[in-house]
C-alpha cells in the first residue's frame, strides 16, 4: 500500500542525529514549515555505542542548539548522558520527529522533491521543495571480506561486555574502538587477543589516555597483540590470521590459529551515500564526500543541502566531527531563508582529543 501525502512541505530534514536535531530546533524557531524522518531512533548512531562510552570531547563541544549538557562529574559525557540529552533538547522544544521512517528514495521533481519513506514497511510518498541530509557517515560496518565473517559469534559492535566474562575474544581492529574494547574486556576478565595489520598503534590517533595502558598490558602478555597481521578466515573454534608486510601484503603462506569463543570486528563504518546518489549528488574520491558549497551547504543540485557527518562521506582518517558540524546549521538556515552567511571560521576546527 502506498500512502500519498498530500500537502507540499518546505524542507524535508533526514536524519535524527546531533546535528540534525540541531538543525531542526533552528527551522521550528525560524517557523520554517518542515518534516523530520529518521531510519531509527533519534541519536541511533549514539545508541550503538558500548554502554557508558565517554565522547572525546568536552561537553560545551558537543552540546547543541544553545542547550547547556551538564555531567555528573564535570567530566566527559557518556553515551547514556549524551541519549538522555538529546532526548530533553527534543522534549524542550517539542520537536515532532518521524522515528523509524527511513527515507529510501529521493527524486526531483518538477516543483521540488518527491521522498519514498518506509514507516513499518509501508510506502509514503511526500513532496518537499528542498532537502536537508544530515544522515551520518557510520551506517553500516565495513566487511573484512574473508569466510566466517558472518558466523554468529562475530560481530561488528560491541554492546555489552558482561556477555564476554572469562570468555576468549578476538578483537579485529586497531584504532580507538578496537583499542578501547580490548582493555574494556580485559577488564570484565575476559582472555583479550587483537589483530592490527600495522606494527603498532597510531600515537596521534588513539586516545591519549588509553595509549599507555594497552601498550603496557601487551607488553606484560595481559592482553595478546598480533600486529602485522589480518584475520584470513574465521571458524566456530578459531579466527586464523596471516602476516602481512606494510603495504599489507601477505609474506609468507605459514598461518596462525587464535581461539576463539567470540570475534569483535571494529575495522570502522561506511557511510550511507545512497540518497545523494539517487538526488544526484556529486561523489568524490573514495571517501565519497558530496559536493557542496562551504558558505551555503548546499549541494550541486539545487535545493539539496548536507549537513554533520554526512558532509565528510566515509572519512578514512577523521576530520569531520559532532564538535565541528554545528556551523553547518546557520549557514544552511542562511541559505534557506536567502540570507548570506559570512564564512566564518568553524567554531571548533580541531577535535579535542
Ligand atoms: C564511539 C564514538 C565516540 C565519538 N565521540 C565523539 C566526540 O567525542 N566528539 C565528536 O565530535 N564526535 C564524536 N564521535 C562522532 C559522532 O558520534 C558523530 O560525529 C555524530 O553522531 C555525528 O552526528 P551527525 O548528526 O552528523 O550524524 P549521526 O549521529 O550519525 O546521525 C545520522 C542519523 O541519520 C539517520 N539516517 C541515516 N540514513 C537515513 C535515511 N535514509 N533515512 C532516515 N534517517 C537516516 C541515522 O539513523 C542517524 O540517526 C564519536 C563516534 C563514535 C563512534
């Protein structure tokens, strides 16, 4: 069944996250007639992360709309801070939000846009004169591409690390999520083995607080560190790895077998370019960034915007972050209401990490 919604609304806002609640408390205040869809809950790309994980930045970095966020502790919001934050933002300014209306399907159309949305496995169709994208830029894990990747006991996110006590885990991974999940487990006393094709961790990546104690933990064999090496296959008992040179080629074809009970693969998340693709949105390099115009936002196609993550495609070294998109949202509301907006400098041009 197809359901066919009448009325054209000016702005059509996709995506629920950070920067997309942000940007839709500024069109409610500037009574911009607007409707906002999100594939899942609000904050969804915060919802998968491990419970009571601590956001890099500080909080005045990453609070939005001009709504203080104040922690416990003074300290680092948590995920469960940060959900209950943007839950009170939305309540605040009664925000109406379609949750779990995924947006499937972007045309142009002779007076704008017409939207295929997907609540509950049904069809709606809407028409918006303009469209702003703050969809994200982590929507699906990458794949390893190797066998047993998609066996029960592998997974591309890790929830809740009571499930791993005194089990043997293989994290896949070494940035700070594969870094942080490991000495999160070692903690809950489970038997942490990891996998990194480099030959050691990234110094100016990883956080600087959780560099020491992961060193110092392989160091003591408390946690096992394959490094130069990538996983080749993965079975019920075992993830099997080969070893690999720095432009990560295999050297030899001998193979090492590590148990294990469960396989954690944190090798990083792809962006979901498809709605750019379908409106016509401009694609470049791999990390398929959009193209739009720094001052306005706006994309090559006319009336389409971006905003967020979004902007950055699938960034393969981090630029774009939560703390730096905000300017995103006046310059678009600049745009929309045929303001200039001076290009200012981000608020925040380096993340604080
Ligand atoms: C563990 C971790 C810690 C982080 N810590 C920090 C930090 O300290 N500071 C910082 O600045 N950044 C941090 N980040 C990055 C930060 O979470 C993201 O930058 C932030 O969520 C981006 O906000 P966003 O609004 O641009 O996009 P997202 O929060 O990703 O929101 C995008 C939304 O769009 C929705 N969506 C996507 N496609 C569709 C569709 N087709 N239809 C409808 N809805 C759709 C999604 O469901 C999602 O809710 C961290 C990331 C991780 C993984």
């Amino acid at each position: 069944m197809i359901e066919i919604m009448d009325q054209q609304m000016d702005v059509a806002l996709i995506g629920a996250g950070p920067i997309g609640i942000e940007m839709a408390v500024a069109l409610k205040q500037a009574g911009i007639d607007y409707r906002h869809f999100d594939a899942g809950q609000i904050g969804a790309t915060i919802q998968w992360f491990p419970p009571a994980t601590h956001f890099f930045s500080s909080p005045q970095r990453i609070a939005i709309a001009g709504v203080p966020l104040q922690t416990l502790d003074q300290g680092k919001a948590t995920r469960e801070d940060y959900l209950r934050y943007l839950r009170t933002v939305v309540l605040l300014h009664d925000l109406a939000i379609n949750t779990y209306e995924p947006v499937g399907d972007i045309q142009t159309a002779n007076d704008g846009f017409v939207l295929t949305t997907h609540p509950n496995q049904t069809r709606r169709m809407w028409r918006a004169k303009r469209i702003i994208l703050a969809t994200g830029g982590t929507a699906h894990p990458r794949r390893l591409g190797i066998p047993g990747e998609d066996l029960p006991h592998v997974s591309a996110y890790f929830h809740e690390p009571h499930v791993y006590f005194r089990r043997r885990v293989v994290i896949i991974g070494g940035r700070n999520s594969a870094v942080e999940a490991a000495l999160r487990l070692h903690h809950t006393r489970a038997q942490v083995a990891l996998s990194y094709r480099r030959s050691s961790f990234d110094d100016q990546r990883i956080k600087y607080w959780l560099l020491p104690e992961i060193n110092s933990l392989i160091a003591k064999r408390e946690i096992a560190c394959w490094f130069d090496t990538v996983p080749v296959q993965i079975t019920p008992e075992y993830v099997e790895l080969a070893k690999v040179n720095e432009k990560l080629e295999r050297l030899d074809q001998q193979t090492v077998k590590v148990p294990a009970d469960h396989v954690l693969s944190l090798i990083g998340y792809e962006a979901d370019m498809s709605l750019c693709r379908k409106v016509g949105v401009n694609l470049h390099g791999v990390d398929q960034q959009p193209q739009f115009d720094e001052q306005t936002m706006q994309t090559n196609v006319p009336g389409v915007y971006v905003a967020g993550t979004a902007t950055g495609g699938t960034q393969q070294s981090f630029q774009v972050f939560l703390e730096n998109c905000h300017i995103h949202v006046q310059r678009i509301l600049a745009s929309l209401q045929g303001r200039v907006q001076q290009a200012t400098a981000p608020h925040y041009q380096e993340p604080e990490s």
